[in-house]
C-alpha cells in the first residue's frame, strides 16, 4: 500500500512538472501593452542609445548579398519582438535597418521568386509603419524560408519583455564588444 501512495505521488508531482514545462516553454497569452515603434524611437535611437550597433552595414547586407544572409537579418530583427523558446543572434529594429532593408530587398535579384520578394517586401511596409502586430507570423514565415526547426516563434513580447531584450542583447551586448 505505501509503494502504491509513492507511487501515486510521483505520479503527480510529474504530471505537475509537466503542466509547468509545458506553461513555460510553450503556452502563450497575447501581452497587455507591447513596446511601440515610437517609444523604441524615443527611448533608444533619439538618444543615439543603439549608434554604435545601428546599420545594416555592420552585419554586411548590402544590395549584392545572397537571399540567405538578407533572410538572416530580417529573421534576426524580429527576434526584438517575438517570443521564442530559442534565439540565436539579434538586430535592432531602428528606422535606419528597416529603410536599409527595404531599400537593399527593392534593388536586389537574388530573392529566389518574385513572390517571395512581394511577401518580404510587404513584410518591411508593415515595420516601416510601426506594426509589429504580426512579427511572430512574420518570423515564421521567414522562418519556413530558411527551413527552420528550432526556435519557432509562439506570440509577442511584452513591453517590458522587449525593454529586457533591447537592454541585454544591445545595451549590455554593445558593452562587451567595446571591451
């Protein structure tokens, strides 16, 4: 009988591990007040905060780069925004790498369709207007291009989730590469 209660409460005490595995990893509930374009702007590129980090020409996209390094940055940008169980790498999401990345996808051939390039297009109009509404949707659709399989976005970062993000990658990060 007192194996069968160990039993019983092992069980539970997965199933509850579990349950909080799963809240943590995978469930997702829409943020309450997302970080918008003009508070990005006003906090961090009207103080000059992101300077020494912003432009496309630092990450080496230009109009001759192959769609896969311009598909990276693009993925890249929108992990400012999105929620994901992994990252790898970031680019801030200023008004000079948008219009950069605008610019460098309308002159460029080396997007695999004309389809395609009508998406990625469509994408940069939206950021270029402020509307990060769907950069989890825009994530993984250039996700997909890249044939992705880990690191699948799953909603939108909080306000004060993005200000973490901004701070760590970009604030902090900028830091240790000065050193």
């Amino acid at each position: 009988m007192k194996r069968k209660g160990i039993l019983i409460a092992t069980l539970a005490l997965l199933a509850i591990a579990g349950f909080i595995t799963y809240q943590t990893r995978f469930a997702y509930s829409e943020p309450d007040e997302v970080l918008t374009q003009d508070e990005f702007v006003e906090t961090f590129e009207e103080t000059e905060a992101l300077k020494e980090i912003d432009g496309l020409d630092r990450v080496g996209v230009n109009g001759n780069s192959p769609e896969e390094k311009i598909l990276d940055v693009m993925h890249q940008m929108t992990h400012q925004k999105i929620v994901a169980n992994q990252k790898w790498g970031a680019v801030p999401m200023t008004t000079r790498n948008i219009e950069q990345l605008e610019s460098i996808v309308s002159s460029t051939d080396n997007i695999r369709t004309p389809e395609v390039k009508k998406q990625l297009l469509q994408i940069i109009a939206k950021w270029k207007q402020g509307d990060f509404s769907e950069a989890d949707t825009d994530h993984n659709y250039i996700w997909d291009l890249q044939d992705g399989t880990l690191g699948k976005a799953r909603g939108l970062l909080s306000k004060e989730e993005e200000l973490q993000f901004i701070e760590e990658w970009f604030i902090e990060g900028k830091v240790e590469e000065d050193k």
